[in-house]
C-alpha cells in the first residue's frame, strides 16, 4: 500500500489547515491513517533493504557506506597536490607522485579525452584503513573516489602504476558519464578497458597464453551489453578468476582495437558522450556484439 499524490496533497493541506477546522477529530483521522501508512511503506524499504544485501553480498553494502566517509584527513603530498595520503603513508604518496603523470597521460591518450576534473589519488596508511575507505580488501578501487591500499606496491612501482592506470581509466569514465551512467555499461567492457589500456594492471597473474587455453577450453566470458547496479554479470558467472576474466576482457578489448581502430576510437567518444553502450557500439561498427564475439573467438581458435 502507498501515499497515492492526492492523498499526500490531502496531507500538506490538512496540516495548514488544522487550526481552522470545524472539526479537528476529522484532522486527527486523516493524520493517523497516514502515519499508519507512512510506518508501512517505511518497514516494507527496510526489509527490501535487508534482502537486497543478502542477495548481491556484503560487498555491496559495506561499500555503499565507505563512498560516504570522509577524505579530509589526506594530506596534500608536498609536491604534487593531487595525490592525497593519511599520516604514516608519505613513502607511498611520494612513490605514486613519480609516476602519476605519465599514468594520466597514458589514460587521456588511449581513451581519447582530458580529464574534466582535477585527479585525486588518496593513498591509504594500512590494509585495513583502505579496506575502511573502500569496503573492500583488495590492491586499488574506485568508488567516487580514488584509493590506493599498500598492497599495490608489494610487487614493486612497476606493477603499482600498471594499478594506478587500471584505476584511473575507471576514473576518467566516471568523470565524463558520472556513477549512473557508468554504471550502465557491462563489467567486461569497464574492466577489459582499464586492463587494456594499462596494459595488463590488475591481470598480471594470468598471461595470454593461458587465456587463450581457457578459452580454446570452452570456459570464457560471454560479453552482455548493460550494466546496473543489481544484476551486473561478473567472474563466478562464467567460472573464472577475477585475473582471468579481466585478461579475457581486455583481449576482446585489443581485437575490437586493432581491427577497427577508427571505429574504436569512435565507440569511446560515443560513449563518454553518454550514448548507450550498445548503440554505440553498433554505429561504430555496424555489427552486433554478438557478431563481433564471435569473430573473436574464430580467430583465437585459428591463430591463437
């Protein structure tokens, strides 16, 4: 049951009404059948809520409540403002100011545009502080904002800016399409984008050749074409390992490159203009994803 828009509109004029009624009681009437209302559709979002958690995972939920905590605790590293750290994590900051640069230049070259707004790297002191600031433990994410964990440098600088593109490829979509709209778009084409475009960041344990294996194999990405928050296909759907799928992904991502680099460029500028992914995707290629799938996986199993 819910407030129809004339019994709300019967609500606000009850309530200016209520000292010039001739009959209050019929005032108090109205006023409790709709709190009764009110206090129904309230339990009803709560266990929606509840349920919605159970269904997409912990994940979800917790990161839901770290896009809300509050950054004003980086401090602006002393030669590069644009990257942010907590107190304890200055070699890191300064570690990630050496190659910042290059690592937006490399994003706004690749994926055809300037930033819109200024870059903000927050590098986080601990495992744990990330995992706070992200709601998940993992080397580097973004949410409206960009985080680094100490975990990206375990394995040296190199494999860091190779995460430090990943994710700011993430960021510059965001910052041309804004969270829903992002949010629209498949996860294989988010993921096997900033994969490609770093060339293997957040991929680096999976080589092509044992991509190629697992496709030739039967067990690959089936590549949709939307997005949302809900229902969004990823890794465990096809049975691969997050390294996997991106791997996968970003090799698709390469074939639609190298085969139609005009029409690849046009796909992401019609994309960052904020046209759907696929129609996009069909006035640059003029071919169906399904199609183009297809190809790729023909000419893995003739030349891979």
């Amino acid at each position: 049951m819910t407030i129809s828009g004339v019994e709300f509109a019967l609500f606000k004029s009850l309530i200016k009404r209520q000292n010039t009624l001739d009959e209050p009681v019929l005032f108090i009437l109205h006023l409790n059948e709709m709190i009764k209302k009110l206090i129904k559709n309230t339990a009803l979002l709560l266990l929606v809520a509840v349920n919605f958690s159970s269904l997409i995972g912990c994940t979800f939920s917790r990161q839901c409540i770290s896009s809300l905590r509050s950054t004003d605790d980086f401090i602006p590293q002393r030669d590069d403002n644009r990257v942010l750290f907590e107190l304890g994590a200055e070699e890191y900051a300064n570690r990630v100011v050496s190659f910042l640069p290059s690592a937006i230049q490399t994003v706004e070259e690749i994926q055809y545009r300037s930033f819109t707004k200024p870059v903000r790297v927050h590098v986080c002191r601990s495992i744990e502080s990330f995992t706070k600031m992200y709601g998940a433990n993992v080397r580097a994410g973004v949410l409206t904002k960009l985080f680094l964990s100490p975990r990206v440098f375990e394995d040296g600088d190199e494999i860091a800016k190779m995460y430090l593109i990943h994710e700011l490829s993430h960021l510059h979509i965001l910052d041309q399409l804004g969270n829903y709209k992002m949010n629209e778009l498949p996860v294989w084409f988010k993921e096997g984008l900033a994969t490609y475009v770093s060339n293997g960041g957040g991929a680096q344990t999976v080589t092509e050749k044992q991509a190629i294996e697992s496709i030739k194999s039967g067990k690959y990405l089936v590549p949709d074409e939307t997005g949302g928050f809900i229902f969004q296909k990823y890794p465990g759907d096809w049975e691969l390992t997050h390294h996997m799928f991106y791997r996968q992904s970003m090799m698709f991502i390469n074939y639609l490159a190298t085969t139609n680099p005009s029409g690849f460029r046009k796909l992401l500028l019609d994309i960052e203009d904020g046209e759907g992914f696929a129609k996009a995707l069909k006035a640059s290629y003029n071919k169906e994803l399904e199609e183009l799938f297809d190809e790729f996986l023909h000419n893995i199993n003739k030349t891979g």
